[in-house]
C-alpha cells in the first residue's frame, strides 16, 4: 500500500507550521507556571482567568472569554472550580438579563495578589532566557489581532 502523504510533507509541516510550534510553546510555557504557581494552589490558566476579572466593573463573561480567546461554555466550565473556591462569584446582568458577569471575591483578590510576585519573578526568568521577548510578544499580539 502506497502512502499518498510523503514523509517529506510530514517534516515540511513539522518545521513551519506555527499552529504546531505555538501549541508547543503554549503547553511548555503553561507547565512552567503551573509549576511556579502551584505553592498558591493555581494553575497557570487559574491566574490568567482570576487577572482577567480584576476589573473595576465585572465583566461579562463574553468580555472575558473575548479576552482569552476561548468560547463562553470553556469560560464558564472554568470558573466553577473557582467559584466552588470562594475565589469568584457570578451573577446575571442587570442590564442584560441574558448575560452574566463575573466578579473576584475578596479571597480571589488575596489570592491573585498573593500570585501576582510568583508570576512576576518567573516571568522574569522567561523574559531573560528569551532572545527577543519583544519581537515575540509582538508577533503573538499580531496573531490574537487578526480575525
């Protein structure tokens, strides 16, 4: 049997597709914070979440899911743990009755600032093993522009 795909393709699409290296990149850089966070009991997608409702208003769960680049049901699932926690609290809308905000509780407000030096110092770790953290930075923002 004749395989219509050449391992020639196979190494092409290994060595340039960015979809495949900024998943790879994601699931390092994930795992390092995961580890650095962990004293606090947070994943690295817990702080990003918690980060992204220190608002002076809460935001919709749209504006977060927006922000994250995930869909409202993944947003949602993923604030239940948090919210079983006593970190975060959602509520309906009171302009939109359809929507619903999400808001930090006190606990989640200690909790972030306690992470908040954690993310800060191994952040810095990564921008110093980083060649260009500028360009990188850059070229990612690029990407999460464009439609």
């Amino acid at each position: 049997m004749s395989n219509p795909m050449p391992y020639q393709a196979t190494l092409h699409v290994r060595d340039h597709c960015l979809c495949l290296h900024a998943q790879r990149a994601a699931r390092v850089l994930a795992r390092r914070f995961d580890v650095a966070l962990a004293p606090v009991g947070l994943t690295s997608g817990q702080f990003s979440l918690l980060n992204g409702l220190n608002r002076p208003e809460p935001p919709t769960l749209g504006a977060v899911a927006h922000l994250l680049a995930m869909d409202r049901s993944t947003v949602t699932a993923n604030l239940k743990p948090l919210e079983r926690k006593g970190l975060v609290k959602t509520t309906i809308d009171t302009r939109d009755r359809r929507s619903r905000r999400a808001a930090l509780t006190d606990a989640g407000r200690a909790l972030l600032a306690e992470a908040l030096p954690i993310w800060t110092q191994e952040h810095a770790r990564l921008d110093a093993d980083l060649s260009d953290v500028a360009a990188l930075r850059a070229g990612l923002n690029e990407v999460t522009a464009t439609p």
